[in-house]
C-alpha cells in the first residue's frame, strides 16, 4: 500500500524529492507535537477538574463548618442566659437566706430576753 502512497513522487528531481521529504517530517514532528499537546491538555483538564472538586468539596465543608458554627454559638447565648437566670436565683436565694438568718438571730435574741425575764 505504501508503493501506492509513494507512486506520485516517481519521476520528481531530486531536489523536490528532499523537500517533500522535509515536509513530511516536518509533518510527522508537527502530529507527535501535537499529541503531546493534546495529551498536556487532557492532563490540565483532569487537573482543573480535579481542582475544581476540590475547591467545591471545601465549600461544602466550610458551609458545614460554618452551620456547625451557628449552631454552637446560639448553644453558647442559650447557657449564657441559662447561667444569668442561675446567678440571678442564687442571689434571690442567698437574699432569702440573709433574711431568714436575720429572722432567726432576732428570734434567738427575743427567746434570750424572754428566757432572762422568766429567770426574773
């Protein structure tokens, strides 16, 4: 098959010949360049794509983290509120007592007088 493809150049001088000869290797670097060309871009291509997945599969991490985040931070005003409603009741409670202490020392004070008059 190849006669057939060489059978055209029969009868060319020998200077056309080399030249022919010229372009066809300059055609055969040419093809092997762009296959390594295209073969490069394939490889950027599967690295983009790569890349790309990666950058997507972190904004979906970071929107997880960011929910995750919220939700945290309403957990944090939630006990901080919880704590200020305990400081608070502790401070009631510890008024009560106060009161109550006091009631008691003015009713041992009362039982003493009382006691002291009885001795009388």
């Amino acid at each position: 098959m190849s006669w057939a493809v060489e059978e055209w150049k029969e009868g060319l001088s020998p200077r056309v010949l080399q030249k022919i000869h010229e372009l066809e290797s300059q055609v055969d670097k040419l093809k092997k360049e762009r296959q390594q060309r295209q073969f490069q871009l394939e490889s950027l291509e599967a690295a983009l794509q790569k890349q790309k997945q990666k950058v997507e599969n972190e904004k979906n991490e970071a929107a997880i983290l960011k929910r995750e985040n919220q939700s945290l931070m309403e957990l944090c005003d939630s006990l901080e509120k919880a704590k200020q409603k305990t400081l608070h009741d502790l401070q009631v409670k510890e008024s009560q007592v106060n009161i109550q202490s006091g009631q008691l020392n003015s009713s041992k004070k009362d039982i003493e007088r009382l006691e002291q008059e009885l001795k009388r």
